[in-house]
C-alpha cells in the first residue's frame, strides 16, 4: 500500500506545500459559502426579483415534501427490521452457520470472533460506567471472547484514575481480559477528545494483549463506544453473524442503530425530539447504505482498526475513521447495516437551561462533520484509483447532506414569507404573491404526514415505563412532535450553520464532551 500523507490533515495548516495549503483552505470555505449564500441570495433576490423567488420557494416545498414521503417510507421500513432484529435469536444463528465459504472467505468458527470493546471515558459517575458494563456482562456473547477497555484521561485527574481502579477490580475476573489505559495529556498532534483516547487505548491493548496472545487481526471486532453506550442482549451475537456472512468482511465497518432510551423518561421535550430524530435519521440511511458512513458507535475489523489507523486529530472521529478506510483502500470499503439497537442517553443537564445550552453544543459538535468536505475532497484529488462516479455521488451527499441540515429548516418554516414583506406592491398585487402562503402552507400541512410517521414510531421505540412514571407520559412523548418546526431550526439550521461558518473563518473546534447525568 503506498503512502497516503493527504489521510493524517485535520485542517489547512496541516499541509506543507503553499499551494496545496491554499486549495485545502478554499475547500473549508465550502460549506459555509454555501449555506450562507443560500441564505443571503434569498434575502436579496426576494426584494430584487421576488417572483423568482417565489417559484423557488413552492418549488422547494414541493421537493421536500417529496423527501419527506420518501424518508417516512424508509423509516417505517427501518422500523420493521428493526422490530424483526431484535426478536432474532442471533446466538442461535450464529450455532447453525457451519459453511462460511458460501458468504466470505473465512474458514473459522464463531467461537473464534473476539470483541474488543474501547470505553473512552472523562468524568463521567460510576453509575453510568457501571451500567454499560452490566449491559456487555449480561450479553449472550461468550464473556471468554471479550477483551474490555477502559480508556480514561490523564487530564481528568486522580479522582477518576481511582474510580477506574475500582471499576477494574470489580470486573477484572468477568470478562476474558479487562483493562484500564490511562491517556497522557498533551501529545502532540493529537486533539484531546474521544478520537485520541480510542487511538492510544487500541496501540496499548494491540501491544499488551493481542500480539502477546497472538490473536489473528482478522478474528477481531472492534467497537469503539461512547461510555454511555449500552448493548442489548444479542448484539454481540448479531455483529458476529454479520461479519461471518459478508462477502468481503475485511473492507466494512458495521454499524447499529442508536437509540436514546436511558434516560429518555427524564429528559427534556426538547432533547427527546432531537435524539430521537437521529435515530430516525440513522433509520433512514441504514437503507441507503451506500451512503452511509460510520456514526458514534460502532465496530470495525481489528485488521483495518491497526492497518489504517484511528484518527486522534480530529473531533469527528466516527465518521474519519470510514473517509480513512475509504481513501487507504481506493474506494474498496463500505458501511454495513445492523438493525440491531444499541441505547445512548439524550442530552440532560440539572437546569433546562443548562440543558439548552448543551443540546446546541452537541448539536454543533455533529455538525462539524462538515469537515469532511474539504478531507474526502481533497483526498478524491489525490487519490486516481476511486472511480470517478463514486467521487461524486458521495461529495454530493455530503455536500447535500451538510447544506441541507443548515437551510433547510429555515428555507421551509421561516423564509416562506420574504417575497410578501420584499417584494413591494407590485409585487404583492400578482396572483402568485396571493397564491404563495396558501400553496406553501398546503404543502406543509401534507409534510405534517411525516411528522405524524415519526411521533408514532417514536412511542413504538420506547422502553417500559419504569416504576412511578405516569401512562401519560407516552401521550405527552407523542404530542411533543408538534415542537418539531422550532426545534429544527434552533437546535439544526442554527449550530450548523454556526459550525460551517467556524470552518470557513477558520476558527477550528476543539472536542467538547457532551455532560452525562441521570436523575
């Protein structure tokens, strides 16, 4: 494999070659161009040509509302395989598989599968960790087969440095090996955050345990895990009996669907909408899965974990850790769907409004994936081997997909209304400005079908109700959706447009860690 430099840039100023460097920085100014112009030209073309505009906007209506039915039919479809998933019996299935020649070119059994688990964790209680922990502990999956992680921060200090020994001690003995890795502080290169954590947690037990055993890389899956992140009981199972089953097992990262059931009954309106509309989103690119990329917990084959190294400079390290996968292999490497769930926890602080601000944060933190626009870019120019089709479907989708989650919102809800309050009397005395807010709010008012999809799904997702929490629960879970139109904009079009315009001043983010409390 040749030397891909152009693989480790995290930003601009990465580069050594002038030229290279500018190119590279004129891309970070893409997304923000982008999504800004959108939005000024409206403004503008709203009081110079508003009848343009006008068309544009119902055209507009017209085609989300068209992606609206589109994405509801894929949700309801995700829904389904979902609910088939997790009624599977996988350990069984996994029983049964005795020819693996007919799916991959693996000749091993599924006892030989091992799994190791990365918990990257900052300050975060003992109950939270132990929780995830009990979770792998009561999974099917032989407990002799999994290799536990503990991954903390040099920088959290002594406090926590104990509160990992004693988590060590506890769990030690019920799993094959458990281990706890202290990361330093301050390395260079590095940006401090979960990337770096993970990155130095897999060099350590690759060192310690895997060449002392001698494990074949190809006999281990990787699952890199929010420490929040809890398993159902056949995941393990159902990740084994996927990665046994692919043609190509070595050239795929696999991906569950995440869920944000821990706390779900605690949190605020706000919150639950905004988790629970990324898993409907994650629902809907599971079925588009040759669009789909690596998001927050997953797991990838040890092979491509060590071979291509896990990104430690960036804050999105989910979804760099495939785009490096994808340019170190020339285009040979994908995303398999799990519709498999694992549980997270929504966005909860001990004051709403604190709650508030940490909801914008973390939304900002996931919309500054828009960084790899200018990285897959930059990376498709140097690299000649991906076939150029392939180049332009994904920046299309990326570019689509990271200018629609800043405009979108506002285009749809608030900016309908510009050419009436811009365009002057002449314009407001045409048929079409009379037409404008009645053929939008039609439209509109159809798209609620899709809000209508979400909300019911979302009370078919949700855990049992736990001692002491009223049944109305469920009906208030159920009418919140009508806060969608405003929870969209402030807490989607508003940080990304807040991160893309970070990129393109250059006003590089640093990894924030979104607090975790349970009440």
């Amino acid at each position: 494999m040749e030397k891909k430099d152009y693989l480790e840039i995290s930003k601009a100023s990465d580069i050594k070659n002038s030229k290279e460097r500018i190119l590279y920085r004129l891309l970070e100014m893409i997304p923000g161009v982008m999504s800004i112009g959108t939005l000024i030209g409206v403004l503008i073309f709203s009081w110079a040509l508003p009848s343009w505009v006008a068309i544009f906007i119902i055209c507009f209506c017209f085609y989300y509302l068209f992606r609206i039915f589109y994405f509801s039919l894929h949700q309801i479809i995700g829904y389904f395989k979902v609910k088939r998933h997790m009624k599977t019996d996988w350990l069984k299935k996994l029983k049964k598989l005795k020819d693996f020649s007919s799916f991959s070119s693996f000749r091993f059994d599924w006892k030989e599968v091992y799994h190791l688990v990365i918990l990257p964790h900052y300050k975060e209680g003992y109950n939270i960790i132990k929780e995830s922990l009990e979770s792998i502990l009561y999974s099917d999956y032989p407990k002799e087969k999994l290799i536990i992680v503990l991954a903390i921060e040099e920088r959290a200090g002594d406090k926590f440095k104990e509160l990992a020994k004693k988590i060590e001690q506890q769990y030690s003995s019920k799993f094959f090996k458990f281990l706890t890795v202290v990361h330093p502080d301050n390395i260079e290169g590095e940006i401090a955050g979960k990337g770096s954590n993970v990155a130095y947690a897999g060099r350590i037990v690759k060192e310690k345990v895997v060449d002392v055993l001698g494990i074949p890389h190809e006999n281990i899956l990787v699952s890199t895990f929010d420490i929040d992140t809890k398993v159902y009981p056949q995941y393990f199972a159902c990740l084994t009996w996927y990665y046994l089953t692919e043609k190509n097992p070595m050239r795929a990262s696999y991906q569950p669907i995440p869920v944000y059931n821990n706390n779900i009954w605690t949190s605020s309106f706000f919150s639950r909408v905004v988790s629970t509309s990324n898993t409907f989103w994650q629902m809907i690119q599971q079925e588009r899965s040759e669009k789909l990329t690596t998001y927050s917990s997953h797991a990838i084959p040890a092979k491509v974990f060590f071979e291509v190294g896990y990104p430690s400079n960036v804050v999105c390290d989910d979804s760099r850790i495939f785009w490096r996968a994808y340019l170190y292999y020339n285009g040979d490497y994908r995303v398999v769907p799990i519709y498999y769930l694992v549980s997270m926890d929504a966005v909860d602080a001990p004051s709403i409004l604190k709650t508030v601000i940490n909801q914008y944060k973390q939304q900002k933190r996931w919309a500054w994936g828009c960084i790899e626009i200018p990285y897959v870019f930059f990376g498709f120019l140097n690299n000649k081997k991906i076939p150029f089709w392939k180049k332009v479907s994904h920046l299309y989708t990326l570019i689509d997909g990271y200018w629609s989650w800043a405009t979108a919102a506002l285009l749809l809800f608030a900016l309908g209304w510009l050419p009436l309050l811009l365009g002057g009397n002449k314009f407001n005395f045409t048929v079409l400005s009379f037409n404008l807010p009645i053929l939008t709010g039609k439209i509109m008012t159809i798209s609620l079908a899709g809000i209508l999809v979400s909300a019911v799904i979302s009370t078919m997702l949700l855990p049992r109700l736990p001692v002491g929490v009223s049944r109305f629960k469920r009906i208030l879970i159920f009418l919140q959706w009508v806060f969608v139109p405003a929870i969209l904009i402030i807490f989607g079009s508003f940080p990304a447009l807040n991160a893309q315009i970070d990129l393109m001043l250059g006003k590089y983010m640093g990894f924030w860690v979104t607090e975790k409390v349970r009440k």
